[in-house]
C-alpha cells in the first residue's frame, strides 16, 4: 500500500457520491485532516477520529485484499475500531467477512459499519 498523491483524487470520484462530498474529501486531503491510499489499483480514503480509524471511501476491485492492510494500520495507530460509511448494501456482505458489524443508518443514508480491535 502507499500513500497516493492527490491528483489521483479523481479515482474515487465515483465513491465520494457527489460533488459536495469530493469537495469536501478533497478538502480533507488537502489539509492532511485524510489520506488517500493505493493498492494494487484500489483508492481508499483514511481519516482518524476520535472514535477510530474511519474508511471515508474506497474504489476498485481490489478493495478485499486492502482490507487487511487498513486493519493492521489500525492496529498501529492503536484505535479502538474501524469505521465504514457506505451506500452500498451489497457491500454488507464484504463486511462482515471482517467483523464488520452494522451500527446505524446516517442522516445522509450511509450504513454505518464498524469493527472493533
């Protein structure tokens, strides 16, 4: 895995949702408040909060085998959890193949996952 330069930002366009939330991600990025990560041709973007590592979105087919890279930087940076936010119901099943466990539905109608370390 490595950290992707931000003009490749436009290869999760398509997960950010819509315009508002890659504007705001890219905001994110630009102040070093997220990180944009590669691997093997699939683009996360990571935010630490308070209450753990948050996947703020992820593109490509790859996502599966970044899973466990994101868990063991977790497992460094010593949070309790990992957060995911998706609109994606299919991606449910992915999940829970991790421990992923559903929390809510937010108020812009993102599932909300999480998987406590």
């Amino acid at each position: 895995m490595r950290i992707a330069h931000s003009s490749e930002l436009e290869n999760i366009k398509t997960a950010a949702g819509n315009l508002n939330d890659y504007a705001d991600i890219q905001r994110q990025i630009e102040l070093s408040q997220a990180l944009l990560v590669e691997f093997q041709n699939c683009y996360c973007v990571l935010r630490l909060d308070n209450d753990g590592l948050c996947v703020v979105c992820a593109e490509g087919k790859n996502l599966l085998k970044m899973a466990p890279h994101i868990v063991r930087i977790a497992r460094k940076l010593k949070t309790p959890s990992i957060v995911y936010h998706t609109k994606r119901k299919a991606l449910a099943r992915h999940l829970r193949a991790y421990n992923f466990n559903y929390e809510m539905t937010d108020t812009n109608g993102h599932f909300v996952y999480r998987m406590v370390l």
